[in-house]
C-alpha cells in the first residue's frame, strides 16, 4: 500500500497508528507540499483534491484521514475492537472522529495556523475556543478509559494525533485530568505511538521552534 504523506501532519499520523493497529506495512511516500509535489499531474490522478494523507491499495485510492482509518479498520481488523460493528459503540467511534475532524483539530488549526503560516497575532477568542474543545473530550472521557468506552477504536487514534499536536504546542492540561490520564494510556497502548510522537516532534521542531 502506498501511502502519500507527511510526518508532521496529525491526519497522517492517524493513519500510521491505525495501519500499526490492524498489522499492515505502508510503503511510504514522503510528500513535499511546500515543493507542489501534491500538484503534479501523476499524483492528481490519485487524487484530484491533491491533499494528504492518500492511500493506494492494489489501485484503489482514499483520501481523507478517517475514511482511511475505516478502510483500514474494516478491510484489515482482526477483529471489530477498532470499529465495532454494533450499531450505536460504532455510532459513538463516529460521532468521535466528526469532533476531531470538525472541532477539536479545526480548532488547533484556526488558532495556530494564521499564526504559524501567516505570521498573525494569537487570538484570545480562538484559544478560548481550543480550550473549549479540550474540554468536550474531557467530559466524553469522564467515567471512561478511551473515547468511545472502555475499549480503544480508531477514535483515540486520530483524537490522539491531534492531541500530541496539541501538546508540542505547549497546551496546558493541568485543567482537563481525564484527557491527561488518556494520553498516558493511549502512549502506554496505542499501536505505533512512537510514530506519532516522532511526527509531533517533527512538526514542532519545523514550524513551532
């Protein structure tokens, strides 16, 4: 499987972790965006919305971290431990990668990136707002070892992405115990985690120091 990505990309780092999960090799392919490799036309074959991560498998090619994630999670899973098939444990594990995608990473992206790539003053309102975020999934993990319940799914992994990110930019936990103590299992017991420390890293070393 081929797999188009950046180490320092959250969404990328999702992915590894899964494919580290479910037992598969990905032949990786480093994609240089700052360079305009995402828009050279062989690549935009595979992907006509030429972003990262993309996925090929045996021709087929998914883009889109989570879809990816449920590929993987579905085709390969020696078990349903990932992504349940039971209707409303799956409904939940869904419900977790939609507020990862479109309010917990979103909101570590509105507020870091005007910053980092546009050279903009930090907003007040914006951090508050990633605060608020960091607070929803303390609240989801209250009573809970993972995100989705008691077992990890492929929610804690691109939940977990976003918060290694979050935590190479300096977020302060110390108010949000539940979240803390999650990351520590999801470090102890996520498949490939040093994956997504070595990503995090990476992409505070290029673009936060």
């Amino acid at each position: 499987m081929d797999f188009y990505y950046l180490p320092g990309s959250a969404p990328c780092r999702a992915v590894q972790m899964t494919a580290a999960a479910v037992g598969v090799e990905l032949n990786l392919k480093l994609t240089n965006l700052m360079a305009g490799e995402h828009m050279k036309p062989e690549f935009l074959k595979l992907n006509p919305q030429h972003c990262i991560p993309t996925l090929v498998d045996n021709g087929f090619s998914l883009w889109e971290s989570r879809a990816i994630q449920i590929y993987l999670a579905e085709k390969y899973g020696k078990d349903d431990k990932l992504y349940p098939k039971d209707p409303q444990k799956r409904a939940v594990v869904n419900q977790r990668l939609y507020f990862d995608m479109g309010t917990l990473y979103q909101r570590f992206a509105d507020y870091w990136y005007p910053q980092l790539f546009a050279k903009q003053p930090a907003s007040p309102e914006k951090e508050e707002k990633m605060k608020e975020a960091v607070g929803f999934l303390n609240t989801f993990l209250e009573g809970h070892d993972y995100a989705a319940g008691n077992d990890l799914t492929i929610a804690d992994l691109s939940l977990a992405a976003s918060i290694a990110t979050y935590v190479v930019g300096g977020f302060d936990f110390a108010p949000y115990p539940n979240v803390a103590a999650w990351l520590a299992r999801c470090k102890a017991n996520a498949p490939g985690y040093d994956l997504n420390q070595a990503g995090a890293d990476e992409f505070k070393a290029k673009f936060m120091s």
